[in-house]
C-alpha cells in the first residue's frame, strides 16, 4: 500500500507541537470532569438514566450529521482557524450550561441544545486537528511525539477526573462545567498561536462532493480501515452507554456517589498513562493483530457494574482497560500514520469518526428502555458480550490480522493527533473509536 509523499513539516513543527499538545492537555483537563458533571448535573436537575442518556445522545447526533462536512471543510481552510472557532463555540456553550446549573434554572431541553452545540462544534474540529498535529511531526520523532502526546493528554485526563469528580462532590457540578468552559477559552488562545506558514497550501479541489467522494474511496479501499471502524460502531456504542449513563447510577446506587466514580475514570486514565509509557518502548511488528487483541479487555468495566464490584476491584478493572486500549490506540494511529496520506487524512478521519460514532446516539438514547426491559445487570452484561463479539469477527479480516510495520517510515508522515476528552475514546467517560482526536 504505496502513497505519495506528503509536504515536509514546517519549520516550526516542534513549536506547533508544544502548542497542540499544552492545548489539549487543558482541554482533557477541563472535559474528563465535564463529562462526569454534566451527567450528575442531570441527575440533580430530577432527571433518570433515561434522560442523561438523552443529553449525552443531544451532543453525539450533530457530531455525527456534521462530520463528513466537517472533514471536506478542513481539508479546504487553515485548519488552526477551524479548531479556534469550534473551541469558541464550545467555551461559549458550556458556559451557559454552566450558568443554568448554577442558577438551578436547567431544564432538559436546555441541556440538550447546548450539548448538541457542543457536538456540531467538535465535528468540524476533531478533523483540523488530526491534519493539523500530523502536518507538525517530522517522520523521524513521530512514534515518540505520538506516545508522549498521548501521554500528556492522558495524564490531564487522570487529574481532570479525580479533581473533577471530588467537584462535583463538594462543590456542585455547575463549578466544574464553568471550569471547563474557561479550559476552552484558554485552547483556543494557544492555538490561535499556531505557526502554519511553512504549510503548503492545500488545492482548491473540486467541491465539497468531490472530496467526500475521494476521501470515501481512500477509506472503503482498505479492508483493515472499514473493517476496525465497524468493529468500533458497536464497541463504542455500548461502551458510551455503559459508562455514560450505567456507570453514574451504578456509583450513586452502590459505590458511594460521584466521588469513587471520578476516581474510577481517573484509573482508567492512569491505565491509558501506563499504556503510553509501554508504547514508547514496544513496537509490534503486526500492529493490528496487537491492538485488536488489546480491545478485548474493553468489555471489562461493564462486567464490573453489572456484578457490581466494590469500588477498589472497579478501579482496578479501569486501569488494567486503560492500558490494553492504549495499546491499541497507539498501533491503529500508528497505521493511520503509515497507510493514510496527509492531504486526505482529514477526510478519512471524518469516515473513521462518523462509522464510529454513528450508533452511540441510538445507544446512549435507548440505554434507559434497555434498563426497563432486561434491568440494568442485563443491560450491562449485553454490553460486554457484545464488545467480545465483535472483536472476535474483525480478526477475521486478513488485513487486520497482517497489516505490518514498515522498518522505515514513509517519507514526511507526521503524528495524528490521539483521543482527547476520550476512553474512549473515544473519553474521561468517553469510549475509544477507532480514530479520535483531541477533543473541541
């Protein structure tokens, strides 16, 4: 699988990549308790599981039905502009949802809209950034900058959670969104700083529709790429149902409240730090088959609320999970590196988040029916049965079990960027997709 070389990094490749990386570390920072506010925000406001599945589904869909225009747009304009803009809209949004909880003013509807804002925002930002970060690595330094970004990220994410959830403990969870909103404010100053004139300029192209049309024969060509996405619109559709709307009640209803359940996440964050850590050293030659296998352990947490564990046997679980999937991140962005060319990868970046995310509204929406019709240990063992299931089916595809590394890295390929605000991914709560990068 041969591609044409991409354009060199710019000159100021090492200084973007500081910037990217102090960036998203904020913004990890602010999200990993965001995302455990938001929920209990819901819950204090009189909500059911129903309805934070139903916030947390407001925020996927225009995600989803944004995505693929999201990917054409920022492989078309200066893709620091996109990812400031869609940073403002964020910090804008979560300020408000800050604001209502604050003043004990938030109805559901509110909290909806402003999460489905959020979502549209991140659609057009997660592709700008992944082109973004690639075009900031020189191809020598890129498995390191990759794991050591990655990292960075994942260790916001353990303190993000842990501070985030003894927040929303003592403090409310209307503090930790305000947090979160001037974490935004913050990004989007640092990558308003962001060097791109040793970027080539990317071609005016031949429309919106031509180039998802050949971002789209650049993804479905590749067996291992659509067979992975596929695997992941299961996974992290249960996944984000599990630990989005089953984990909060399980921690409310067993473990003690938001506290041991931030703390949970935390672990996981520190799994993913440890997996960081081992992925600096260790290069498996069959990156696929590694981190494939690596997914199977995903299905562990939503075995723990089923039963449900003590919290220390939780965390436990979380860090072990954090690791594996960490595992696999690396290798897959590592292919991505490898296979993808530069000037599409924005727009196979949207294809990837797009199949892998398309469920996770539908999920996260019927996750309180579910909890209805089979209870919630059912539920949740449905969730992991079915994280099994479909990763046992994409070892079947030939490509997956085969895809190699090169022993020398293709000329002028940079690092994609790695899941911020993610597993999940993916997510603080979130659940790794197949390809995430760092959150808006």
């Amino acid at each position: 699988m041969t591609t044409p070389p991409p354009p060199s990094p710019p000159a100021g490749g090492r200084r973007n990549y500081t910037l990217l990386t102090a960036a998203a570390c904020v913004t990890n920072l602010g999200g990993a308790g965001a995302t455990i506010a938001s929920a209990f925000a819901v819950l204090e406001s009189g909500g059911t599981g129903g309805d934070v599945g139903l916030v947390v589904a407001s925020r996927t869909l225009p995600l989803v039905l944004f995505l693929l225009i999201g990917g054409a747009v920022a492989d078309r304009l200066p893709r620091h502009r996109v990812m400031v803009v869609a940073n403002t809209a964020n910090c804008l949004s979560q300020a408000a949802f800050a604001a209502l909880v604050l003043a004990g003013e938030a109805r559901l509807w509110q909290m909806m809209l402003l999460a489905g804002l959020g979502g549209a925002a991140q659609a057009f930002f997660g592709p700008a950034s992944e082109g973004m970060l690639l075009s900031s690595v020189a191809p020598d330094q890129a498995a390191r900058a990759f794991a050591v970004y990655r990292m960075a990220m994942h260790g916001a994410s353990l303190g993000g959670a842990a501070l985030g959830g003894a927040m929303v403990a003592v403090m409310g969870p209307g503090w930790v969104l305000a947090v979160d909103a001037a974490a935004f404010a913050v990004a989007a100053s640092l990558r308003a700083l962001l060097d791109v004139r040793g970027i080539a300029p990317r071609g005016p192209g031949g429309g919106m529709l031509s180039d998802l049309r050949e971002g789209w024969r650049e993804f479905a060509s590749r067996p291992w790429l659509w067979g992975i996405v596929v695997q992941f619109a299961v996974a992290n559709a249960v996944v984000g149902a599990a630990e989005a709307v089953y984990g909060p009640l399980v921690a409310r209803d067993s473990l003690g409240g938001a506290g041991p359940w931030g703390l949970a996440l935390a672990a996981f964050g520190a799994g993913t730090l440890a997996g960081g850590l081992l992925m600096t050293r260790w290069r498996p030659r069959r990156l696929l088959l590694a981190g494939t296998l690596c997914v199977f352990p995903l299905a562990l947490p939503s075995a723990a609320l089923a039963v449900p564990v003590p919290a220390g046997v939780l965390w436990a679980v979380m860090f072990v999970t954090g690791v594996t999937v960490e595992v696999f991140g690396v290798s897959w962005m590592t292919a991505l590196h490898q296979e993808i060319p530069e000037d599409k990868l924005s727009r196979v970046s949207a294809y990837d988040w797009f199949g892998s995310i398309a469920m996770v509204p539908l999920a996260t929406a019927l996750a309180g029916p579910a909890e209805t019709a089979f209870g919630r240990t059912g539920a949740l063992w449905g969730c992991a049965g079915l994280v099994v299931l479909v990763t046992a089916a994409v070892l079947l595809v030939p490509d997956v079990r085969n895809l190699t590394r090169r022993v020398t890295p293709p000329v002028a390929l940079g690092v994609p960027a790695a899941p911020e605000h993610a597993p999940g991914a993916a997510s603080g709560a979130a659940p790794p997709r197949a390809c995430a990068p760092d959150t808006a």
